[in-house]
C-alpha cells in the first residue's frame, strides 16, 4: 500500500521557463526513472529530452521517450500492452532508478504556465527533498533559473508533517515530528525490502541503514533494519532496533503489533523468558501501560501448553499487577484468576488475588480464603499470617483472627505487626492485660510501622485495666 502526503504552496521561478524546458520537466516527472544501457537509449526517439538540450545521461537518467502507460514500457503487459521486453528497451533493471536518482517516481511539476515548481496537491510522493535538490542541480540552477519559496507538507502518520523552504537555491527540510516516512528514505528502504526478500541480507541491511540516516523517526526501517541485523547474528544490536521502531510507532494499535511480533522473534530465538524481565523492567518505572504490553506480547507468544502452567502463571500476574497500577482493578482480578487457573499450586497467583480483594476490592472474607490457599501452599510467613488476621478481624471473626496472629508470631517471634495486631483484636474482646502484653512487644521490637499505635494501644489498655474508658 502506498503512503499519501498532503502538499500546500509553491516554489516560484525567477521567471518563467521556456516552452521546451517546461515540457521537459512535465514529461521528466510522468516518466518511471529506471535504470538503462546509456548506449542503446541514446540511440531512441527522444525529441522532447533534445528540444531542451539535454544529454540522455548515465543510466538515461534524462531519458523521457519511454512508452507505455506513464513511460513505463517493459513492465509487462498491464502497463506496456504488446510493448517489448526489458532487455530489448535497454532497461537494466526496472525496479531501480538510475543512479542518484532518489526514486522511482520524481514528484515535482511546473505548473502549466512554467512560472512555479509544485507537488500535486494530494497523492502517493516520495523523497520530495532530494528530489528538489536533484531537480537544482542538474536542471533548474544549469539553466540559469532561481527558484524560491515554502512549501508545507502533511503525511498520513501522526506527526508526518512540516515544511520545505527554499531561498537562494538552499533547500531547507524543517520537520516539525520528526523526519518521518514522508521525507526520506523510501527508495533506500524499498530496495532494501527487495534484498531482504532475495536473503541478501547484508546488502538489505545497508539500505534498510540508510533509509534510518535519512528518516529516523519512521519506524519501519528501524523495524528492518532489527529484523536484517538478527539474521546477521546480531540479536542484541537487532532488538534494540526493534525497540526503537516500537517507541517510533505513532499509531497504538501499530506499537502493540510490532510489541507482539518482538515477542514472538524472543519466542522463536529460545529467549522469551526476556520477555517477563522487560515487563518487570517497565513496571519498577511505574510504567505499566507499556509494561502491560509486553507481558501481553510475552503471553501470546507462549506455546498453548506453556501458557497453561507456571510460565503463563506468571505473565499472568505481571499483567495483573499492571492493570491494578492502571487502576483497572476488575481486570486485575480477572488476571490472577487466570494464573490460578494455569498454576493453581503457585502461590503466587492467591496472594496478588487476596491482597487485591483486601485492600482496593472491599471483600475481606474472600481475601481470607485466599490467603489460606497461599499459606496452604507454602507461604506459612508471618507476614501471610498477619494479613490473614486483619481479613478476619475486618470480616468481625475476632476470635480466627486472634489465632492467625498467634500462628504468624509463632512463625516469627520478632514480626512486631503481628504483636500491635493481636493487642487490637485482644482489646476488642476485652482482654486488656493480654493486649498490654502484646502492645508493649510491639513497641519493645521497635518497628517504626506501628511504633506509635502501639503506645497508643497500650495507653487505652492500661485504662482499662484501671477500669477507665
């Protein structure tokens, strides 16, 4: 598919060109520039190219006579009907311009009175700076003509848009997001595709470099050149490449693709594992949109039997967390279900499910029964214990919630938290003494996290042992 650029303004002549040089600049840009044999072409009826005194030049790049539709004879019979074969033409190769011109297709016209150099307002146009610059120095400038003005241009991509100035034959290229697809580079990359396709791939790969110099914030020459540097055996360069394209991408639907197709070149390499580690990467920035999609991409690249066991687990999970930093709590919780359902022996997944459930989704008896499937499953800590404790003290079972507390100091006799915790739920059930007890290991274990609650407690404690309120 081809790329459309939107064109507003004009270059001026000095004044107007002469009848022949006009002609020739019209027919030069409705003619398909491709390579020929000098020779032979200089031997064929090219009147317009000589009524303006020009020579055919090296691989005819000033050749106009071709027929066929828009001159592109001996490239088959749907663009040259019962036309001649290529090598009979003198056509080296039609799929390439001559050399140092910058495509296949030279965008700028005079305009029908020779007084402006302009792009058609709308359509498919490609490298229009070096093509001005090209138009310069071999026609415009050797024919004693000036040429100025502005011209602004608007390419499909987000962003792809700028102007082009000319003053006193300078050609000045002010992108305003970028050197984007528009401006440059597509030759480069075209013919690069071309070689990537005949497994030239170190030849793909200099063009594909090119086209980056020239346009570096398109993305799908850095896409490529990714791509071309891996088959060289340069997996590292190459996914750095692939990153940059991704970050290059303007369009969201886009990015999450590439992201997708990274992921599965991971895959296909043996070093998808790479790819939880770069979620994680982005999710310690707190940037857990981006973080989302790759574990997203790492998911959907797994093979359909990893998904279903500790791998897809923990994909699961990175996703889940996620989408809690993105406040999407529903989905987060649908996430950890998920990695239940693929490892329900890793206690991973319960425990993100039961902290979610306990303290951003409201339901502290589901969170209970979460946590006793994470301790059923090896997490017998103190911390999982004191969580469990304040589920079931919030949930009002007082008495499950003091034993929880007791188990996590059993498993932890230096866990102040769970000391200050069984003093409140003590307290609740007016047992003073036994709270003082546990307020004042909690504060003699020092833990800034509840230190100053703790000597609060043991102040109400001691209140009530005097019979006080």
């Amino acid at each position: 598919m081809g790329y459309r650029t939107e064109f507003t303004g004009q270059f001026v002549f000095d004044r107007p060109l002469s009848d022949a040089q006009r002609a020739y600049l019209e027919k030069f840009a409705r003619t398909r520039r491709v390579r020929r044999d000098a020779a032979t072409t200089a031997q064929r009826p090219d009147p317009v190219r000589v009524a303006a005194g020009l020579p055919v030049g090296d691989e005819g790049a000033f050749f106009v006579g071709a027929g066929g539709d828009l001159g592109q004879e001996g490239g088959g019979p749907l663009l040259a009907p019962g036309g001649q074969p290529p090598e009979a033409l003198g056509i080296l190769d039609f799929n390439s311009p001559p050399a140092g011109q910058p495509h296949l297709w030279c965008c700028w016209a005079p305009d029908a009175a020779g007084t402006a150099l302009l792009c058609p307002a709308a359509g498919e146009h490609y490298e229009f700076v070096s093509w001005l610059r090209y138009l310069l120095r071999c026609f415009i400038i050797p024919w004693g003509y000036s040429l100025d003005g502005e011209v602004a241009y608007r390419g499909e991509a987000a962003g792809d848009r700028g102007r082009i100035v000319l003053q006193g034959g300078q050609v000045a290229h002010l992108p305003e997001g970028g050197a984007g697809r528009c401006g440059e580079g597509t030759a480069a990359f075209e013919l690069g595709q071309r070689l990537f396709q005949a497994k030239r791939f170190d030849e793909a790969l200099a063009c594909f470099a090119d086209a980056v110099e020239r346009a570096p914030s398109w993305a799908d020459p850095l896409w490529m050149k990714g791509v071309a540097l891996g088959r060289l055996g340069r997996e590292d360069e190459g996914l750095a490449l692939l990153d940059r394209a991704i970050a290059a991408e303007p369009a969201a639907q886009e990015r999450t693709m590439r992201r997708r197709k990274l992921h599965a070149i991971l895959a296909a390499t043996g070093r998808g594992g790479q790819g939880l580690e770069r979620g994680r990467g982005l999710r310690s920035q707190s940037r857990f949109a981006e973080a989302l999609e790759e574990y997203e991409g790492y998911l959907e690249a797994l093979p359909e039997q990893a998904r279903a066991g500790e791998a897809g687990a923990a994909g699961q999970v990175g996703a889940g967390l996620c989408c809690q930093g993105l406040g999407r709590r529903d989905e987060a919780l649908l996430r950890y279900e998920a990695a239940i359902a693929a490892s329900p022996q890793d206690a991973l997944g319960w425990m993100c499910k039961a902290s979610l459930l306990s303290y951003q989704l409201g339901r502290p008896a589901d969170a209970a029964e979460a946590y006793r499937r994470a301790i059923g499953l090896g997490e017998a800590t103190a911390e999982m214990f004191t969580e469990l404790g304040l589920c079931l003290q919030r949930s009002a079972t007082l008495r499950e919630a003091a034993q929880a507390f007791e188990q996590a100091i059993a498993a932890d006799g230096g866990c102040a938290l769970a000391w200050y915790n069984l003093g409140n739920v003590l307290l609740q059930a007016r047992v003073p003494k036994g709270a003082l007890d546990c307020f004042e290991r909690a504060l003699a274990l020092g833990d800034p996290r509840c230190a100053e609650h703790a000597a609060k407690g043991a102040d109400q404690a001691r209140r009530a042992l005097r019979g006080g309120p």
